[in-house]
C-alpha cells in the first residue's frame, strides 16, 4: 500500500471484496465500494489495473452514487481512473478518464432536456463553443 501510496502521491485505501459477484452479494459489493469512495475524500483516483472484470461496472455505479450526493453547488471533486495494459517491457498506463467526461455530459443533457437547467452544460461548453454556451 505504501509503493502505491509513492507512485501516486495521494492517500490509498484498499477495499477487499469477495471474489465472486453473485445477485446474492452484489448489493453488499455495491455498498463497500460506496463506503470506500464516500469515506476517501473529494479528489479521487481509482487504479482498476489487477480488477476483476465486473468490479469497474459496479465502481462506476458507486460513483454515481458520489455525483447524486455532490450538493447544491455540485463539487464531486476530481475523478481519475487508470489501468494499467500488460505489454512489453514496459506496462503502459490507459487514462479512462474519457468515462468521466462522457458521463458529465450525459449528465448535464440530460439535466437540460428534463428540466431545462443548463448551467452544467454551458459549463462543459464553453471552452469548445463560446457562441453556443452564451446563447
């Protein structure tokens, strides 16, 4: 824990969790990973390098968990997520912090179209189309 704590230079938790996802302890899964990310602080960076294939999907539902419960001025903090790829001699490291953005913006589509509040939108606009956001 320590190593990961060097090689990052943030705070590590680690979560243990049953090896087997069944629909009798999926719910219980969900939850811990809940726990951990409510409990971690605001700026977050989730390594799903040496993951078992389910455990991002049910991550990924516990971070919207984090976004419904972000408060009123809707400050969740950073998010990153990395995994890192077996190849050659050296290991390359993916960036999927593209998950994060696409789910802002479906987010705050969404947002607009049920309730016509489009601050969240004009917000990830502005830097790629000024004219459309003011408008």
């Amino acid at each position: 824990m320590n190593s990961l704590q060097n090689v990052w230079q943030k705070p590590v938790r680690l979560a243990i969790n049953p090896k087997e996802l069944t629909a009798e302890n999926s719910e219980e899964i969900l939850n811990l990973y809940i726990g951990e990310i409510f409990d971690s602080g605001k700026d977050i960076l989730l390594d799903v390098t040496h993951s078992f294939r389910w455990m991002p999907l049910l991550l990924s539902s516990a971070l919207q968990f984090r976004n419904a419960y972000a408060g009123p001025e809707g400050d969740q903090g950073s998010l990153e997520i990395v995994y890192g790829e077996l190849g050659g001699t050296l290991s390359p490291v993916r960036y999927l912090d593209g998950w994060v953005k696409s789910r802002k913006t479906s987010d705050a589509i969404a947002l607009f179209f049920q309730k016509f509040e489009a601050e969240p939108l004009v917000e990830l606009l502005m830097p790629h189309w000024e004219g459309g956001a003011k408008a």
